[in-house]
C-alpha cells in the first residue's frame, strides 16, 4: 500500500478543469489518455468518483491536487462557459505558476474566447490531431517520448458523446451491420463513358491508403485490413466486382476521404461520376421494399422521387433505393436486402447517410422487428 501511495505522488499529474455536465466526455478521454500514455501520467478529475475518494472533503482534494499539478487541462464546451468556477479554477493554478491550457470541446473554437483564457495558448479537439496535441503537451511539459497514436476512430467515440444527436447517432449505427461498397471491374454511365479497373487494384488502394498515413496490413495477396474495414479483391476472374469494402458502422466516418480519392485512383484519368454504397442491416431490422409502399412513407415525410427511376428516390443531394433480397444466389456479391446510395463520385459524406437512416427509420422503412 505504501509502495502504490509512493508511485501515485511520483506521477506526473494533470488537473482536467471542466464542467460537471461534460463527465461523461472527459471520463472516456482520462481512459483513453491514460491507456496511450501507459498510465504513467496522474490525472485528476474531479467528477470521475475516483480522483476524489468518497468520504474526503472536496474543496481540500481539489486544491491539493492543483497544488501537485504541473499542467492544467480547461475544457471549453457550450455547457462550461456557463460555469465560473473553471475561471476560478484556471485563475487559482495560474496564480501558483501552474501551466494552463484552454481546450476547446463541443464545437468550441479556442480562437473566439474572451480574456483571460483568450490570453493563453491552447487549441482545440476537433480531429484526432487535436487529441494528439494531448500527447505533444505531455511530451514537451513531462520530458516524455509517448506516440501521437490518437486515431480518428478515437475521434469519433468523442463525436458520439459531442452535441445534442448523438444519442441519435448511435441508434442509427446500432442497427446497421456494415457498409459495403464494390468497384466494379468494367461499367458505364448513362453519359457513354466506359470504365475498367486498374489491373493493380488492391496495390493501389495499399498505395492510397499509405498516402492517407491510415494503418493497413496485407493478410494475404488478396486481402488488406484496415482498423474497422476489410478490401478483399475477386479471386473469379469473371466476377463483375473487382473489389470488395466491408466497413464497420463505427468506421464509416472514416470512408469519405478514402472512398473519394478511389473513385479517381482505381479508374485511370476518367472521372466517375457516379458511385455507391450498399448499408446491409442487422437480423433483427427488416426494410419496406415494397415499391409503392415506400413512396407513400416517404412522400409523407417530403421525400420526392429521384429522376433516375421511379424506384429511386432522393435526399439532400444524394439517390437512394431499398433493394429486397435477391430471389437468386449472388454469393459473389451481395445477398442481403440493403439500403443503395448513389453519390457524385468524390463527394462521400458519410454523415449524410447516417443523416439519411435516420430519417428512413422516423418514417418505418426501416425499423426494428
């Protein structure tokens, strides 16, 4: 016991000023900080019930533990500008020779603050950049050699937390399975351009993804995995998909600067025009597909048919149709009832088609059996 109270005062420690009502927010990132810097690093955060032993006067452990701060951590969110006690708190550590760092949270832009914190350096959490500038204060304050190994895929747990829908937003990734998208081998657009794949295709999606500093590793010749996405090249040489792209919902914020640079990479100096993706659901999530029956559900709710097909119908700039499952056996390819998304090729947004589910579901198109 002695030994482990000896090992906490040696640590490094980092005072998280913030609001209350952000908790849940700061308490994944103390997680996720912590685990990246091998929980050699003391945080203190007074909300989390673990900085703060149940019994211990509150006031008296706060000052302590600005007292042992060498760096103090202010996390700006819409809900914190409201408390004068994170001023009171930067003001107190300020006062004792304590760095203090203003973090904009939320949508906060550091950059807009009014004095005093204006008057500090600080920067903002708005890509996983942001949460590695953690790393770099860490680093420079502590004298320490941590990776910046923040990911986007960290990012966006942030943004599930991060404004008024993501309890929303992640109703909407719960039911979905996963995302596909399959480059074909040879197409052609209603405007008459044909389009063939390039020979070395899973080569080049290696190349890009390398150019994107995004992880990936061969498993075989024919497969690269990519943390929450698969790309599995055809082994039949007659099959129309060159590619397959499986992705996890929970990466698909991922796919929008991969998916564009692709759909120009794969195809040679042609421009596409138009590409896809297809949301396959969970078991337990059944889809109207009934063509007639769809159109009334959404003509309902204000969504108008596309100009591409009675079938087809549209949303913010994108086409989408409910396809049932195929009455055939298409292993090669898909073999689901799915959600298909048609976007200007180039122009993924993946925050669109969640948007997109989402109103799918309020008008029980889609819906949970």
């Amino acid at each position: 016991m002695a030994n482990e109270l000896s090992n906490s005062m040696n640590k490094s420690t980092i005072f998280f000023s913030h609001s209350s009502l952000d908790k849940e927010y700061i308490s994944l990132l103390k997680s996720k900080l912590s685990n990246k810097t091998a929980k050699t690093i003391e945080i203190f955060q007074s909300s989390d019930g673990e900085s703060i032993p149940f019994g211990n006067n509150w006031v008296h452990k706060v000052e302590e533990s600005l007292n042992n701060a060498k760096i103090m951590l202010v996390f700006i969110s819409p809900r914190s500008m409201t408390s004068s006690w994170i001023y009171f708190e930067a003001g107190y550590s300020y006062s004792k020779d304590i760095k203090v760092i203003p973090i904009g949270i939320c949508g906060i832009d550091v950059g807009g603050l009014k004095p005093p914190l204006n008057l500090l350096q600080g920067f903002n959490i708005a890509s996983s950049d942001g949460l590695n500038n953690l790393i770099t204060v860490i680093n420079r304050e502590f004298n320490c050699e941590f990776h910046e190994a923040f990911t986007e895929q960290d990012y966006f747990d942030f943004s599930l937390l991060d404004g008024s829908n993501s309890a929303e937003t992640l109703g909407v990734l719960e039911v979905v399975d996963y995302m596909y998208f399959g480059f074909p081998n040879k197409f052609q657009h209603k405007a008459g351009a044909d389009f063939s794949i390039k020979d070395d295709a899973l080569d080049i999606i290696g190349d890009c993804l390398n150019g994107l500093n995004i992880q990936n590793e061969y498993s075989d010749t024919n497969k690269i995995h990519v943390p929450g996405m698969i790309f599995m090249k055809s082994n039949n040489a007659t099959a129309s998909i060159a590619i397959k792209m499986k992705v996890d919902p929970y990466s698909f914020h991922q796919c929008d600067e991969i998916i564009n640079l692709l759909c120009t990479e794969l195809y040679g100096e042609k421009k596409l025009i138009k590409f896809w993706c297809n949301v396959i659901f969970n078991k337990d999530v059944s889809l109207e597909t009934t063509d007639f029956k769809v159109s009334s559900k959404l003509h309902k709710c204000g969504m108008e048919m596309s100009e591409l097909s009675g079938k087809f119908f549209k949303y913010e700039g994108i086409d989408f149709e409910l396809l049932p499952k195929p009455k055939h056996d298409l292993s090669h390819e898909l073999n689901e009832e799915s959600l298909k998304v048609i976007f200007n090729a180039g122009g993924l947004e993946s925050e669109l088609i969640i948007e997109l589910i989402k109103k799918l579901m309020e008008a029980k198109v889609i819906k949970e059996k």
